[in-house]
C-alpha cells in the first residue's frame, strides 16, 4: 500500500478498532485512539523523507479510476501546500485526543468520530480529484455534528445544527461552481490537473461565475465575513478537543480550497482582488472588535479567528509570492496558536467551571505553567517577533504592500485591537489579588504539560527558525505566485 493511502486509512482503522472493542473500557479505548493518532502522525512526518521540496509537482501520488463514465478517481496527492496542512492536521489531531482525558460518556462513540474526522480532513489536504475532494468535505460534517451535538455545552444542539446548516448551504454553491467548471472544461475528468489546465482557457466572465460560487463555498468554512456566523455558537458549545481541531484545521479546509480555486481561474482570481482585500480588511478589523468587548474566553478566540483567517485572505488576494507564503504560514501558525488557546481554555474551564476572564486573578502565582503557556499563546496570536505569527504576518504584509502600497495600512489597527484584548485578558488573569474560590486550582499536569510543550515549541521553532517550512512550500508557492505575475504582465 501507498504511503498516503496508510496515512489516509491509519486514523480510520483506529475508529474500526474501537467500535468493535467493548465500551466500558475507557482506558483501552483511549489507548487505541493515542496509538492510531500516533502512527497517523509518524506517518505524515515520514512524507518529508521522499518529498523533493525544490519541486512544485505534485508527488507521492497515487491514482486509481473510479467510473471512467463520469470521469472520477480515487487520486490522492501532495505539494508544497498541501504537505503542510497535512503535517497540521495529524499533529493537532493527537494533541486533540491527549487533551480528551475528562472525556467520560460514551468515550468508544467519542474516539471513534475523532479518529473518522482525522480521516476525513487528510483526505480533503490530499485529493487530487474534485469529486473526492468534495466527498471528504462532506464527510467531515458527520463527526462534528454528532461530536458537538453529544459532547458540547447547554447549547449543544443549536450549535451543531447552525453550524451544518451554514456549511451545507456554503457546500451548495461549491458543487454549482465545481459542475459548472467541469460542464465548460469538457475534459470528462475530475482531475485537479485536467480541470486545472481547461479552466485556465475559459472566458473572464465564465472564471468570474464559477469563482464566485468557490469563494461562497470555501468562504463559509474559513470563515469570510458575512459568512461568520457558525463559528462563535460552534466553539462555546463544542468540546475543547473539538474546538482544536475546529478552529486549527476545519477552518484552513476553507482557505487551503481557496488557493486551489485562485489557481483554477487566475482571470477571475485578479478580477476579484480587490474586493477580497475589502473582505480581508473587514475580516482583520471587525473580528478584532468582537473579541476585545467578549468576556467569554472560547468566545474571544473565536472571534479572533475571524481575525486571523483575515490575513490568510490577505495573502491570497495579493496573488504574489510573498503574500501566498504569508497566507499559507498563516494558516500553520494560527493552527498551532488557536490550538494551544483552546487547549488551555478548555484545561482551565475543567477546573473552574467557568470561562468568563472577571472570575479569575493572579493565576500566576497558583498555576504558573499555566500562566507562561497562556501568555506565549496570547503574544504569539499577536504576531510578536519570534513567534510563528510574525513570519506569516511579516510576508503577508510585504506581499500587500507589493499590490496596493500603503492601502495595507489597516491591517495595523487589527494588530493593535488585537494586542489590545490579548494584554486586557493577559492582566485580568493573572494580577490582582487571588480569589478564595481559585486556590485551589490544578496547575498543568504531565501529559498537559506535553501537549502544551508540543505546540509551543512548534510556534516558536516556526519563529526563529522558519526557513525550513518556507523551503518546503517554497517552489508550489513560487510556482502559483508567477503564474499571477504573467497575467498582470
């Protein structure tokens, strides 16, 4: 068997496993879900042994027909784009069942679904056939749904039906665009290079009608303003492990389709420049609006998703190579620093009970390893120099600033709201007197302590040493940012 397809298949054999072992035995079902998360990981991080990063082929690839008739395959595949998303994925996977100890009712239901959603989010960062890319889309809604319907807050329901609701409709105009695409293309295939190489001989006009219908589908699942409105309820009432997984991957499925759009129809992709510049822009300033007045902790980094995901659209709508790079590190960093929030949320709000910042005071002095991974997660989400937010930002900006000069200006004003909640929450949490009630709180413990460990030393190695992740993506995004350049030439 291919190497992608054991990647693809190895998280999913684990959610086989532990539905036919017996329910009652938390501690083995567990221990099966760590393992498939584990061999998951190794497995992806093996890709970088065989994988050419001077190269913008696609490679690792494997294909096999489906129905000839309709023109589909199972085709998997990776680049310098897809590669790192995939590395993403099965890391904040595993950090997603460590973090899923307090887990208790139903545990074989719950390891099983996250294990079938790893499965499902590989297989979307690694088809290379439209249907099957589409097919993994979908299929990640079935576990959320039921992972958030039976496992999240009082608002459970509520939050898991919006959230399929919006995604669905999103997913509506995606098949409209991909079947329109596939209808003028007439290549009879489903291919990502087939329709890749007749869409690029398609009229403006056409480009624009079914980029629109791409920018609707991918938009609600980044999300993109006005198509935010999932996001906020889905994360207060999700789960934290959820939450992870959420917020550092399902949202880079919407900005990873994005880039994959922009390089189907490059016409329509710079016709449209600047309105997802006034997309971004909106998305940087308002998102940071709405989490400085939330009091809400899961709330507040929700918002600043929104916020965050900005600057990937940023990058991406200035269609060169440092703003691609930018957007594409975004995308890594923002995983890992959304991941490590949620984490720490989640660990504190099993503690206390409560996530709103004005119950809490000078946690620093009963829960101090708390307090410091708190602290870097909240600097790096401000994009501070030596962390994985201020490469991805820095290249995002210059690339911006390559396109429209000092239009970009306003992505300032989202870095001060944003350093201006995070210093707010920062001090709330940890000056003042110490409460009573808070005394006698748990400070991280070991395998806690790991998982937070893991995903800060990925923020800060990205940080003061980024050149071997922007050697990996390099030649894909160097590839797609000269493409932009011959047609503005």
């Amino acid at each position: 068997m291919d190497s992608l397809t054991l990647l693809l298949l190895s998280p999913f054999a684990g959610a086989i496993l532990i539905a036919l072992l017996p329910g009652d035995n938390r501690v083995l079902l567990r221990g099966v879900a760590i393992a498939a998360s584990v061999i998951a990981l190794l497995l992806s991080w093996m890709l970088l042994l065989s994988f050419d990063s001077g190269s913008a082929a696609i490679q690792l690839d494997v294909g096999v027909d489906w129905n000839r008739r309709l023109g589909t395959s199972f085709a998997l595949g990776v680049d310098g784009i897809s590669l790192p998303m995939v590395l993403l994925a099965t890391l904040l996977s595993l950090i997603a069942v460590l973090a899923s100890a307090s887990i208790t009712e139903n545990a074989k239901g719950y390891y099983a679904l996250l294990l079938t959603l790893e499965s499902a989010m590989l297989g979307v960062f690694m088809a290379q056939d439209w249907v099957l890319f589409y097919v993994f889309w979908e299929l990640t809604l079935i576990p959320l749904f039921f992972l958030i319907n039976g496992w999240g807050g009082s608002g459970r329901q509520g939050a898991a039906l919006n959230f399929v609701l919006y995604t669905m409709g999103g997913s509506v105009f995606m098949l409209l665009a991909l079947l329109l695409v596939f209808d003028e293309v007439g290549s009879h295939s489903f291919a990502f290079a087939d329709i890749l190489a007749g869409a690029h001989g398609l009229p403006a006009e056409t480009q624009l009608l079914i980029f629109l219908g791409f920018l609707i589908g991918f938009g609600v699942k980044m999300p993109l303003f006005p198509l935010h409105g999932w996001l906020p309820l889905a994360h207060v009432e999700a789960p934290s492990p959820v939450s992870i997984l959420l917020s550092g991957v399902l949202l880079k499925m919407g900005s990873y389709g994005l880039l994959r759009a922009t390089a189907m129809l490059p016409e329509a992709a710079m016709a449209m420049q600047g309105v997802l510049l006034a997309l971004a822009l909106i998305a940087i300033i308002y998102g940071g609006m709405l989490a400085w007045r939330q009091s809400d902790l899961k709330r507040m980094v929700a918002y600043s998703s929104v916020s965050h995901m900005g600057v990937v659209l940023l990058g991406i709508a200035a269609l060169n190579v440092h703003g691609i790079t930018g957007a594409v590190m975004q995308m890594v960093a923002h995983g890992l620093v959304a991941a490590a929030l949620f984490l720490l949320i989640g660990l504190l709000y099993e503690r206390t009970h409560t996530r709103d910042i004005n119950d809490y005071s000078s946690l620093v002095r009963i829960t101090p390893r708390f307090a410091f991974f708190t602290s870097l997660a909240f600097v790096a989400a401000i994009g501070m120099p030596g962390t994985a937010g201020f490469v991805a930002e820095l290249h995002a900006l210059i690339g911006g600033f390559e396109r429209w000069g000092w239009l970009v200006i306003g992505v300032s004003l989202g870095v001060l709201i944003s350093a201006a909640y995070a210093v707010r929450t920062l001090t709330r949490l940890f000056t003042g007197p110490v409460r009573q009630e808070m005394r006698g709180i748990r400070d991280l413990e070991r395998g806690e302590l790991m998982a937070a460990s893991v995903l800060s030393l990925g923020i800060l190695l990205l940080g003061f040493a980024p050149a071997p992740a922007l050697q990996l993506m390099g030649a894909s995004v160097a590839q797609l940012g000269h493409l932009f350049a011959g047609i503005g030439g």
